[in-house]
C-alpha cells in the first residue's frame, strides 16, 4: 500500500519534471508514460474503462487503422499488439508536432491525456494478424535481424516500452519507415509534412540496401 502510494507520488513528480525542463533524458520521459499506464491498468475497473473509452475513441481511426487495430492500408501501421507505452508516446509526438503526417497531427493535438492513454491501452490489448511473406527473402531477413537489430527490438521482434513492436507490422509501412530513416541519413528531399526523425533509426538504416529493406520487411511481416 504505502509501496503504491509513493510510485504514484514519484509518477506525478516525473511529469511535473518532465513539463519543466524538456531536456531530460528520453528514458525518463518513457518512465513517466509507462508508469502513467502501469497505474490505469492495475486496477481491474479503470483497465475495463480504459478499454470501454478507448473502443469508442477508436471509432475514429477504424477508417485507416482498422477497427481492431489492423490496418486496412499498406501504408499505415497496423497498432494492434503494439507496446502501449510506444503508441502513447508516438501520439504525443504527433500531438506536438515532432512527428509529422496530416492526419494524425489534427487527430493527435485535440486529445486530452486521458485519450491517449485509453486509445493506447485499447489498440494495445487486440491480436495483430500477421501475414506470412516469401520464404526466401523471409529467411535472409531473419538472418539479418539477428544480426542488427535484436538486440532493441527483441528476439520475436514483439518490441519494449521504448523499442517499436515490429512483428506482424505491415510491409510496406515497414520498408517506407525505413526508406524515410535512411533519406536523412542521405540528405535525400523530404516532404515537410512527412517528417520522422530518430537519430538511432537513422544510423541504423543508414546501413541498409535497397535488399536488406525489402528482406527484412519479408520477415517481419510475417512474425505473430
Ligand atoms: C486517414 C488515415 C488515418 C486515420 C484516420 C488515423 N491514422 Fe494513425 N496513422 C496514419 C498513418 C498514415 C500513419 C503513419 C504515419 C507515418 O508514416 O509516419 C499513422 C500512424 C499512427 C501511429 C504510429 C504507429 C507506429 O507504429 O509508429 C499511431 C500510434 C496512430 N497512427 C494512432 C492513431 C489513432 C489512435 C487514430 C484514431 C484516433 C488514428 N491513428 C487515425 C493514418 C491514420
Ligand atoms: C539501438 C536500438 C535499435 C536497434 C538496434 C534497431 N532499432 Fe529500430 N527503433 C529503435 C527506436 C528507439 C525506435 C523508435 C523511434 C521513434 O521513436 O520514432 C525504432 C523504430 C523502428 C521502426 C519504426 C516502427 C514503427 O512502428 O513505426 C522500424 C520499422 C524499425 N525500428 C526497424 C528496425 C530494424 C529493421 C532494425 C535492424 C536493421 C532496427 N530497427 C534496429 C531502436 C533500434
């Protein structure tokens, strides 16, 4: 009990930092969303509430992500199954305009926090349904993701707090994130209203061919 009362109390203090100095850390600005969710979800009654609001909300993003979190477009990123703690902060970095796509950004600004965290915990709880791709290039992806990129994304590629889920993730989202990585990287033109920017992703795909893109997406897409 007390244990609980002073992890929420250090919650609170994490976010009245965080709104005070913007240069903390990335990692403590992922402890306070994580545990922002850790606290709805461990109550049984504020979890089925989460859930409830979070299904309504989704009403929203059925048109392009789908109802259950699976999108109905290559290009847009299936949510189902993904880290909560990610989705929550990806909505907040379209909400402040870091990262960068029409939609999303109208979506995003005119949500409270109480949104976010039901529409994450929400799209979190549903089952992405992988779709299996070449086995050929599926294999040599595998081979590949073992060598540059478990270590983050893990070794079923089912992603932390901080480190996207990519298993199951549709495959042309996936080689267009990672073409959009490497552009910067190339100082190749972007559009302005697509911007993404993450300095490890960036020097990662920096590394990567046109074939070690299209491998693998082929793998991951097919991972449950
Ligand atoms: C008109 C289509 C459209 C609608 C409606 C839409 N989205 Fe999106 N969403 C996108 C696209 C496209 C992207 C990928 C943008 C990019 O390439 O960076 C995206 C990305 C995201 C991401 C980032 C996922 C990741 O893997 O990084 C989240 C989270 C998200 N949307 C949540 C939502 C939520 C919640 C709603 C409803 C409130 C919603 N979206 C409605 C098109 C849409
Ligand atoms: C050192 C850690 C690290 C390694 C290694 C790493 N990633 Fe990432 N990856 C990240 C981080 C952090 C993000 C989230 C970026 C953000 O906040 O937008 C990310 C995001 C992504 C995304 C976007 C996911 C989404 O839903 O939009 C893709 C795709 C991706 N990584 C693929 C890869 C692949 C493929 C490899 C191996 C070639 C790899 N990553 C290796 C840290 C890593």
């Amino acid at each position: 009990m007390m244990y609980r009362k002073l992890t929420r109390g250090f919650g609170l203090l994490i976010l009245l930092a965080m709104s005070a100095s913007p240069s903390l850390a990335m990692e403590d600005e992922i402890q306070g969303l994580m545990l922002i969710i850790e606290q709805r979800l461990e109550d049984p009654a504020a979890r089925q509430e989460a859930m409830r609001a979070g299904r309504n909300r989704a009403l929203l993003c059925s048109y392009c992500h789908g109802n259950d979190g699976n999108s109905v477009k290559p290009d847009v990123p299936n949510l189902a199954g993904q880290n909560p703690v990610y989705l929550l902060d990806q909505i907040g970095k379209f909400a402040r305009g870091e990262r960068k796509n029409f939609v999303m950004n109208s979506l995003a600004k005119d949500f409270t926090l109480d949104d976010k965290v039901n529409l994450a915990i929400y799209f979190a709880r549903q089952t992405v349904k992988a779709r299996p791709q070449d086995e050929a290039l599926a294999a040599s992806g595998k081979r590949l993701y073992a060598q540059r990129c478990v270590g983050c994304h893990g070794e079923r590629g089912h992603g932390t707090a901080e480190y996207a889920r990519l298993a199951g993730q549709r495959p042309a989202y996936l080689r267009l994130t990672l073409e959009r990585f490497r552009a910067y990287d190339r100082g190749e033109q972007q559009a302005a209203e697509n911007v993404r920017r993450s300095p490890i992703m960036e020097s990662i795909a920096a590394r990567l061919s046109d074939e070690n893109i299209e491998v693998l997406a082929a793998y991951l897409a097919g991972l449950e």
